[in-house]
C-alpha cells in the first residue's frame, strides 16, 4: 500500500532545509532529479529571491534577499518515489504540510511570489514630505534630527537641514538613511 495519497496533478510544495543551504540544497535537488530520472515527476526547483536596495559604506547597492530564507519551491506530481528523492536529498528536514503528507501551495501565492522575484529594478519608497523631521541614521550626520528641504524620489534622494554649529545646514541624503521621529 502506498504511503503517499497520490494525487497525479502537479502542483507547488514548500521544502524546509536548513537556513542558508536553500541555493545548495536547489542545487543538489536539481542534480538527484537528473541523475533518478524523476523529470516526469519534479519539474522545477525554486529559492524565491527578490532584489532589494541597502546601504553599504554609504554606497547604495542592489542586493538579492531570500523572500522566506529556509525555504525552497518544487514544482512536482507527490508520488512515493518523488516524496523519496526530495526528502532524501542532504539538508532537506521536509515538506510543509500536516506529518507526512505534503500540502500543495496555492496558484495565487505561486503567482504572487513569481511577480515578486520578476522585479528587475527595485523602486525607492519615502514616505516622508517636505517639512517634516527626521532623525539621521546613517552616514557622517549619524545621530542628528533635521527637517526635510526637498525631495528627490526619482534618484531616492533627500534633502535635510540639520542644525550646526547654530545655523541650519543642508545635507543630501539617501532615502534609507533616516527616519521619522
């Protein structure tokens, strides 16, 4: 008797593995299906990554960020033999689903997921207008409150007046360097 209720539609399931092995574990994964010959039942394997936009060095760089770290997307048909290559494969702790049987993830967060990852240019969001205060919290002018002179949402941009030495002193600042107080 089959362990696996089997249910020959392909559907999306989430995998756990262990944190920071998700592009190893991906890997590994996509060689056992090659290497069992399981391509008629695991079709597609998937870190769901998105970009986003940090601030290193006072440098604004455009990493990739895992979307849900510890996690990986399998396109497959849950069969024994396909539960078995995917549970077996090093680092992978198992499916999500109730004990062993895995439950498929939904069309509308696949898609959604899917849009997210497709994001080629992450867009800046300031949420702060022109005359409010802000507190610095990053960069030179760590540490200051100032109010907002301009902004420049194309370029992610802000302009604040901080308060030196008795007098207000424009500073250009990235978005991602202050808050609201």
């Amino acid at each position: 008797m089959p362990k696996q209720v089997v249910e020959q539609s392909k559907n999306w399931y989430v995998i756990h593995t262990y944190s920071g092995y998700e592009d190893a574990v991906a890997k590994n994964l996509k060689q056992r299906i090659e290497s069992l010959g399981m391509e008629d039942k695991i079709f597609n394997v998937i870190v769901p990554k998105e970009r986003k936009i940090k601030i290193k060095n006072g440098k604004r760089k455009t990493i990739e960020e895992k979307i849900y770290p510890g996690y990986v997307l399998v396109e497959m048909v849950v069969t024994d033999a396909s539960w078995y290559v995917v549970r077996n494969t090093p680092r992978v702790t198992g499916f999500i689903g109730a004990g062993t049987t895995p439950l498929p993830v939904s069309k509308e967060e696949v898609d959604y997921l899917m849009k997210r990852m497709e994001v080629k240019e992450p867009n800046f969001k300031i949420d702060v207008e022109v005359g409010e205060m802000v507190k610095v919290t990053d960069g030179p002018f760590k540490g200051f409150d100032g109010k907002i002179s301009e902004l420049d949402a194309e370029r992610g941009k802000i302009k604040v007046l901080v308060n030196m030495f008795g007098r207000d002193t424009p500073v250009e600042l990235d978005s991602l360097q202050i808050k609201k107080l």
